[in-house]
C-alpha cells in the first residue's frame, strides 16, 4: 500500500452498501451510538446489486416451501434440521424489524413487508410421496405446527387457482402444501430506509461511488485503501475492524487481506434471470409464493418458482429464476474478475469443486441456450396457458458460490453463507448466496460477537441487543410460550396478522 497518513480513523470501515453492512451498522449505533463507522459503495447508489428488489426473490427464507432446505436421507427420513435454523434465522430479522417500527424509526412496513402465504408443489407420485413424508416431519416441529398438506384439487385451486387452471383433465399425483405465515420482501426498500436512518439519527452518511481497493495492517488497526471514482483520487483510513459485505466483491477484496482463514477460499459465479409477467389480469390471479423442485443438476437457486412480489408500489408476477453464466462477481462487476479471483492457494478448490460438479457446468451451458420460447415453455409447467407476448426477460443479480477446499474432493463448491474472519475478529468478510438477505440479522449478531464481544459483555448494551432481537442468544424451542407471543406480537407490528 503506502505511507501516506490516514485522512481519518474509524471504529469500523463496512464495504459496501447492500442491506448486510445497512442492518450491521444500524444495530451496532442503536447499542452503541458513540461507535465511530465509515460506509464506503462504489456505486452511485446504495442497494443496487443483491440486495435490489429485482436482484432477487423476495421471499422471507423461513424454510416454509425451499425443498432443497429439507433433502431426503439415504433412509429415507427427511432431514429437517436446515429448516429449523433458517426458520429462526428470519424470526430474528422479523423480531429487529418490528423493534425499528415500534421505536419510530421505520413508518409503514408496507412499504417492505407483505403477507404471502408459501407453498411447495409437487407432481407425480414419487415427489407427491416425498412431500407427504416433508410434511408429516415438519409438522410435528413447534416452528411448522401450522403447515396445510393437500393432495385435492380443489383444495390446490384455493391455493393458487392460476396455477390449477386448465388442469381439469390432468390423472397425474399432486399436491402442495401451504403456509400462511410467509411473507414477500423488499430487501431493496429495507436496506434504502437503513441507511436514511443511519444519516438522519445518527450522522453516518455512505461514501458512494467510493470503490474500497486495499487493506492492509497497520501496527494495531487497519489500513484502508479507498479511490473516489468522482475525483479519480485515493484515500486513506484506519479502521480498528472492517466487514467485507460487498456481495460478489467480498472474495477479491479479502483475497488481498493478509490473513491465514482467506486461503482456500474460491467463487463461482451464477447470474439469474426472471420472466416478469406484463397482463395486469394474469398478475391479479395470483396472490402466493409457489416453489417446486429443482431439475436434475440444478443448484438449489434454480429452484422453480412463480412469486408474487410488491415492487415500488405495484404487485407484480415473476417467474424463474432462469441460470446462466459469466465472469462477473457483480452484476456491475468485471468480466476479468473470475480469472482474478483464482490464486495459488486455491487452485486445488478450484479444480477441485470444477471436476466434482461437471453436470452443473452442463446444466449451466443449457440454461445460456435457452430461447424465449424455451422459457416460457418452462412457465407452462406452472401456467399452463402462458402466452409469450405476456412475459419478458429481466436479468436478475449475480451470485457468487462458496468454494472450499476439501481434504478428500479438494474443493466443494457450497450454497449457503459464510463469516470469514481472523482471529480476533477485527476482519470480517461475508461469502456466499442464499438465504442471505432473510437472515442479514442473525449474521449481524454472528459479525458482533465476533468483532465487539467488549459491547455484548457490558450488560447495558447487551439489554438494548435483547430488546431489539429477543430471541438473538435463546432457542425458541426452549421457550415456545415465550417465543408465540413474541411471534404475534411482530406479526401485528407488521401489519401481517390479517
């Protein structure tokens, strides 16, 4: 790096102006207003990559209907224990939003929250019988007491009667099952009114079109390299912690970072594409979230689903998501940056997870080809009457996937999130996809304990952290009283009772 002294010191540096560094710094100022915290986004604004609405599904990741979150043993149990924990994964966020309402500092939670009940549906007796087994192991858990299961098929076209239509005639098993709890986000809005409230109350501006190039260490802090893309000029910072939460930018970012839990790391970008339904009346049929199962070799984000979503104001109708492939990190990123990202310490992941997953890379080349007529006719396995001229192609966000190295594959190439940091947890970076958003609060707990523990060891602040997310250090299922009224409670709060 250089020399030159630091224009400014900082408790924290977040990189990155998605809803992870918007919910980490929200947090640490309402348990601790003196933390000093610096936002730098190379864009020109704040949530324009993942955490923009279009960028993703919306969907309150509460495990309700993502069958990849409950996969089928070689017994043929189903393992429900990656449920459970998104399930309260995204209480937590419910829990910190309906605290923000309830203190003013967010109005209406219309504006990023609405009521849409979840489903999963099957076809075919095999899926029909694997989402009965689902149901019956789900229903028995505390969190999925309230889950419906339906092979019937008027009961189906309740449910979601666009779906159902033109089906009379079908003799293939169906069935679903259906959650009212969920609930359709606006991560975009969410994240924008963080950092309005980050400005208003508290003097923490974003640094936009400020691009975060280097950090290195400096005797006992951080120091960060920052180019302001307006003056085309460098500055420097010293940070005594620094969260990478910059979506696909985290991995070439930390790659720099002179720590030891870097190595290993690789990325594999995945980019998604929705058919946005333009009739107004086709969009009025339909009021749900519906996920089914994912095609042979697909990655658990191609999941099909047909979404409900509220967007600026207006119910909309999405389909997808639709793969493809390119060498970007972000969808404002570089097409150089895959071949960037690869360096000597992780080249064995790399091939390795490459060689492991040679049916995605298949899978991958065949959703590129695809025209669209293709995609619609992917649609019809949904609506069965869907009309070409109805639908359009949106390019959705990028996604980078986790690879790790792996004693006996070399790599494994992961879907989910992971906290990298050193050890005394003064660099934190987030890796990963899916649910991400959902559970931004509950890695936002994970981030503090990791770089504050001193705030949550003074019982004071630790009381504000209990009074924002209740249940951030309990186990619902040893509090389920407790945890019912808490849940109603944040449900009335955000106008989702009714």
């Amino acid at each position: 790096m250089t020399t030159q002294q630091p224009v400014e010191k900082y408790d924290l540096i977040c990189v990155g102006g998605g809803i992870m560094s918007a919910t980490l710094s929200l947090m640490l100022k309402l348990i601790d207003p003196s933390v000093k915290i610096g936002i730098f986004e190379r864009l020109d604004k704040v949530a324009q990559e993942s955490s923009e609405a279009w960028n993703n599904s919306g969907t309150g990741h509460s495990a309700f209907c993502e069958l990849n979150y409950t996969p089928e043993k070689e017994d043929g149990a189903i393992d429900i224990s990656k449920a459970i924990q998104i399930f309260n994964q995204f209480e937590k966020s419910k829990q910190f939003w309906a605290y923000l309402i309830e203190n003013n500092l967010l109005q209406n939670p219309k504006d990023f929250i609405h009521k849409t009940p979840h489903h999963s549906w099957v076809t075919g007796k095999d899926d029909v019988e694997f989402l009965k087994k689902r149901y019956e192991a789900m229903s028995k858990e505390f969190a999925f007491r309230e889950m419906q299961f339906s092979d019937d098929s008027s009961t189906l076209k309740k449910w979601f009667p666009l779906i159902m239509k033109h089906r009379e005639e079908e003799n293939q098993p169906m069935a679903a099952t259906r959650m009212e709890l969920g609930t359709e986000v606006n991560f975009g809005n969410i994240t924008e009114q963080f950092f309005d409230i980050l400005k208003e109350k508290f003097d923490t501006p974003v640094f936009r079109k400020h691009e975060v190039l280097d950090v290195d260490p400096d005797q006992d802090d951080w120091l960060v390299e920052v180019k302001d893309l307006l003056k085309d000029e460098k500055k420097y910072y010293d940070a005594d912690h620094v969260f990478i939460g910059a979506g696909g930018g985290a991995l070439p970012l930390l790659q720099k970072v002179e720590i030891e839990e870097k190595k290993g790391y690789g990325g594999f970008p995945v980019s998604g594409e929705w058919l946005v339904c333009k009739n107004r009346e086709v969009i009025a049929q339909h009021d749900a979230k519906v996920y089914s199962k994912a095609g042979p070799d697909a990655p658990p984000m191609s999941t099909p689903h047909l979404d409900t979503r509220y967007i600026n104001g207006k119910k909309e109708l999405m389909f997808g998501p639709f793969a493809g492939f390119n060498t970007k990190f972000l969808k404002e990123g570089s097409y150089t940056d895959l071949l960037k990202s690869i360096k000597l310490d992780n080249i064995p992941s790399m091939l390795g997870a490459f060689w492991h997953n040679l049916p995605l890379t298949e899978y991958l080349i065949s959703q590129v080809s695809k025209s669209h007529e293709d995609r619609v006719e992917d649609l019809r396995e949904f609506v069965k009457d869907a009309k070409s001229e109805d639908w359009e192609l949106k390019v959705a966000g990028q996604r980078v996937q986790i690879i790790k190295k792996d004693k006996k594959q070399g790599g494994t190439l992961e879907f989910g999130t992971d906290v990298v940091h050193n050890q005394e947890g003064t660099i934190t970076a987030l890796l990963g996809a899916s649910p991400g958003a959902s559970t931004a609060v509950h890695i936002m707990v994970e981030v503090i304990q990791l770089a504050f523990p001193e705030l949550l060891a003074d019982e004071e602040k630790a009381e504000k952290l209990s009074a924002m997310i209740p249940f951030w250090n309990k186990d619902l299922t040893q509090h389920q009283e407790e945890f019912k009224k808490l849940q109603q409670r944040c449900m009335e709060v955000l106008e989702l009772s009714s």
